[in-house]
C-alpha cells in the first residue's frame, strides 16, 4: 500500500495524485458498466426466449435460474481464488478475469446475431462469466487498498462504490435500449467495455503481488475461513447482507414487472434497472463528500430496514413511477450498508487476509445477489412476482430485526477508523 505522511490531508481531491488509482477506478468503471448491461441483456433475453412458449410463472422461474447458474461457480471457486488473490500479481488476475468475461460474452454476440441463442446457451454462458466473476471480486477488491494509502482508503471505497453505481446509472438503462433494438447490440457494447476495463488494468504500474503468506494452498484457504469466522464484526456484515438481499432480491424480477405488470416494455425496463442506482450514486456521493464519523453500525442496519420497506413499497406498486421511487429508495438504503460494510471489513482486514477475506465475502455477496434471483424466481413460480416481492421485503424486515440482537458488536460500532 502507497505510504503517506501522517499530517498529510485525506481530502477527495487527494484521491486524484494516485494515477495508479485512477487507472484502477476507470477499470472499475468500464467493467461494472459492461456487466450491467450484461445482466440487462440476458435477463430480457432469457425472459422473452421463455415467453415464446411458457407461462409468465414459469419464465419468471427461468430468469431466476440465470441467477444460480451464475452463483453456482462462485460458490465452488471462492476459497481458491481469495487464496490466488493473496499468492499471484493482483493485476494478472484481473487481466485473466476480464478475458474471461470477453470471451463470454463473444460467444453470446455471435450466438445472437446468428440467431441460435437458446435457453440452455444463456445458461451456460452464464456458469462461464460467474466463474470469471468468482476469481474478479476478491482479487479487485485486495487491489484497490494497495494503490492508495491508508488514510485515503475510506474516500478510495465510497469513490469505489460511486464508479459502480454511476455505471450502474448507465448500464440498465443503456441495456433496456440496446435490446429494444436488438440483443446482439447490447452483447456488442459490453465487449468493447470490458476491453477498455482490460486495459486500463495492464498500464497501471504499482506492483501488485502480496506479500505470501507461508503455508500450503490448503492452510491459507482455512486461514481465511478461520479470520472471518473470528472477527465478529466481519462475519455479523457480510452475513446480514447475505441474508437480507437474498430475500429481498426483487430487482431480479425486473424483467417480469416490466413486460407483465406494468406492462412498460424494454424502454421501461431500462429505466426500472437504472433506479436502484440513481438512489444509490447520490447516497455515494454524499458518503464520499461527508464519510460517517460515528454510529456507523446503526447506519447500516437503518439502511438493511429501508431496503426491505422500499422492496415491499415496489412489489405492491401498479405505478411506473412510484415503482421508480421505491428503487431508489432502495438502492440508496443498499449503498449505505454496502458502504458501513466494505469500509469495516476492509480496515479491520491485513493487506495479506485481504483476499481470502474478499473471496468469502463475496460468496456471500454472490449469494445474496444471484442466489437471491433464484430465490425470488422459485417464489415468483408459486406466489407471482408481486407476492415474491413482498415476501423478500418482509423477509428483509426480519433478518434485520434478528442481526441486530445476534451481533451487538457490530449494531455498537462508532467510527469507520
């Protein structure tokens, strides 16, 4: 990690002297970007192929399988790619991570121009670039606090957080268009960005190998588990995003809300995916202007409890905007307790943990993301989409309510220091 003095400022415009770092923040960037519209496109995709020939329950079924197609490698691959995180060049593992993602979605433009895409072929590419994204996470979450010295880190992470929800702005939105016209669009525009995230990774010049740790493969991987499970604090985050995203995971039933309920087609369904992330980028920036400076863990477990009200505010919605508004809402209350989380984990982390500690959070993330599609889309198939909306706020509401009483150390903690 960069060193700075200790009567050095750690004021935002700092951030912009770490070229390095500004390298890595444009990398984040492109790439979030990319796999937004990424997401965007083989949700629509999956749900209009399943259409052709299923119920609105069964396809909304289907949409949920993306999401545990894409989860199932990350949640195999965790422990070897936090330990291959903290062993090899941090770099060479994003650059190997961003072909990974290229060559996923290649075979998705070609299959779709050709007009050959199936469900099993969405599938598949899916188990691909959830692999990819298995090795992404920890090994770009361990790089960042090594390209910025220790008292920037918390500006670095709500920076980092405000690149990918201001890609998330562009993404879905850019997404519902490019498939209006015509899938192979939107796999098209996720190439070229993930090539440009792939660059931006390979000029940095910093190097980024860990410091190797002693012990086999093996050891390191049960170091990480062990760290994780010991501190409290760690454990009680990662844990209650897990469970009160995969609950309330309704934006995996976008697709469903948008053709079938609201009935707003694609161009609605961009701007359905977009508003999670406008609430989230104002609540980002706002963090990033005003960092919290106490009552940090009650911060996070406010913005847990308005994430699971604004998620049954929008399943009971039959408005287009007021199903806006609650995204919003949503995504914001989402970016304060991803923000309270990261910035715990990563300072209470040692550089040479950082990785293995990154690889079993984001099994955890990956859980709450794309197994919480799942979970959303097997509820959907018996309750609809409007009940499974419901059903995962409320089930938010709760783990929220239990987390608090379950982990008192982390509802106690004051100041992101």
């Amino acid at each position: 990690m960069a060193e700075t003095s200790p009567d050095a400022v750690p004021s935002a415009r700092a951030l912009l002297k770490e070229r390095d770092y500004l390298f890595f923040w444009a990398s984040r960037w492109c790439g979030s970007f990319a796999a937004q519209i990424q997401s965007v496109a083989i949700g629509w995709h999956m749900y209009a192929l399943a259409r052709e020939t299923r119920s609105v329950e069964e396809s909304a079924f289907l949409v949920g399988m993306i999401g545990l197609a894409a989860f199932l490698p990350v949640l195999l691959l965790t422990l070897p790619a936090g330990e291959t995180a903290d062993r090899h060049t941090r770099k060479t593992v994003l650059q190997l991570c961003f072909a990974g993602e290229i060559a996923s979605v290649l075979v998705l433009a070609i299959a779709t121009w050709r007009g050959i895409t199936t469900v099993e072929l969405l599938l598949v590419m899916a188990v691909a670039f959830g692999a990819a994204r298995a090795f992404f996470a920890p090994a770009n979450t361990a790089l960042g606090p090594m390209l910025v010295p220790r008292a920037l880190l918390p500006r670095a992470i709500a920076w980092n957080s405000l690149a990918w929800q201001t890609a998330s702005i562009a993404g879905p939105a850019a997404g519902g268009f490019l498939v209006a016209a015509s899938p192979t669009h939107a796999y098209v525009a996720a190439l070229v960005l993930y090539g440009v995230a792939a660059l931006c990774v390979t000029v940095i010049r910093q190097n980024t190998k860990p410091e190797v740790q002693p012990g086999s493969r093996w050891q390191l991987m049960k170091e990480g588990l062990a760290y994780t499970w010991r501190q409290k604090i760690v454990f009680g985050a990662i844990s209650l995003d897990l469970f009160a995203v995969l609950l309330g995971g309704a934006t995996a039933l976008l697709p469903v809300f948008a053709r079938d309920v609201l009935q707003v087609g694609a161009e609605g369904f961009g701007i359905l995916r977009a508003s999670p992330a406008i609430g989230a980028t104002a609540v980002a920036l706002w963090l990033a202007a005003n960092p919290i400076r106490s009552k940090a863990g009650a911060y996070m477990f406010a913005g847990v409890a308005m994430f699971g009200l604004a998620t049954i505010v929008f399943g009971l919605s039959k408005s287009l905007w007021l199903s806006v508004a609650a995204l919003a809402v949503l995504g914001g209350a989402d970016m304060l307790s991803v923000f309270v989380r990261q910035t715990l984990v990563q300072l209470v982390t040692p550089d040479p943990m950082r990785g293995r500690v990154a690889a079993v959070s984001s099994v955890f993330i990956g859980a709450s993301n794309e197994l919480g599609e799942f979970e959303s889309g097997v509820v959907a198939r018996f309750l609809g989409p409007v009940g499974a909306a419901v059903f995962g706020g409320v089930g938010a509401l709760f783990v929220t309510a239990l987390w608090a009483r379950l982990f008192p150390e982390l509802r106690k903690a004051d100041r992101l220091e």
